[in-house]
C-alpha cells in the first residue's frame, strides 16, 4: 500500500512538472499585422527553460532555423525545412537568434530569451544583413 502511495506521488510530481512548461506559437508570415512584411510574429517571446517553440508555416517559403552562433553555450541548434512547421524545446538559458534563412537579408529574424538572458557580447559576430540587424536590436531591447 505505502509502495503504491509513493510511485503515485512520483508520477504526480513527474506530470505536474511537466505541466509547468508552455507552448508558444510563432507565426512564420510574408506580412505581420502591423504590415511589416517578412515577419515571426510574435517578434519576441520571453520563454522558460523546457518552454516549446511551435514554428507555424501559415504563409509558404519560410522555415526558421538558428543563426550562426546566435544561441547559448551548450544549446543544441535547429533548423527546420521550408514550408514546414518545426517544435523546439529550449532547455539552456540565454538569447537565440532565429532566421528565416530564405529571407534574412529582408529582416526576417526573431529573438527567444529563455529565463534570465543577457545580450551576448557576440551575437551580432557574423554576418548579419542591415535590416535583419535592425530588427534584432529592436527586439533585443524588450531585455
């Protein structure tokens, strides 16, 4: 009985844990709703660790993959197909560049902060186009 009891208390404590984390949506879009074209929308989420990124392919000819060397140290990059919806689990903390790898030199780019993240010294240290450049450092001062 007592046995019983504790795996109970176990697996209650495994799937409420799990219950903690989200979902959170981005919209993978040719023009956002305040008319920007080439949009995440959201631009920025501010996420918990184990919190899931859905990727939504709601307009054709986009995907949405990590920037070079724009993610935490000990983070795992993704990159999903175009036209394809892609889920990621975030587990490190920090800031993550993501791109729309077709449309990075429109500004196609947003910004995920998973718990307590700071701006990297050397998120912008590759190549990043002028106005996919602008749009990160609008988003990057929701930090």
């Amino acid at each position: 009985m007592i046995r019983t009891f504790t795996t109970g208390l176990a697996l209650a404590a495994l799937m409420g844990s799990g219950a903690l984390a989200e979902t959170i949506e981005v919209q993978m879009l040719n023009k956002g709703s305040d008319g920007a074209r080439m949009v995440f929308e959201p631009a920025f989420v501010q996420a918990a660790p184990g919190d899931t990124i859905k990727f939504v392919a709601a307009d054709k000819g986009h995907n949405a993959e990590v920037g070079k060397g724009m993610l935490p140290g000990g983070a795992e990059a993704f990159k999903g197909k175009i036209n394809e919806e892609i889920e990621v689990t975030l587990t490190e903390e920090g800031v993550y560049g993501v791109i729309c790898k077709p449309h990075f030199a429109m500004g196609m780019v947003m910004t995920i902060a998973v718990g307590d993240a700071d701006v990297p010294e050397d998120f912008f240290a590759g190549r990043v186009p002028p106005k996919a450049k602008e749009r990160f450092q609008e988003q990057l001062g929701n930090l």
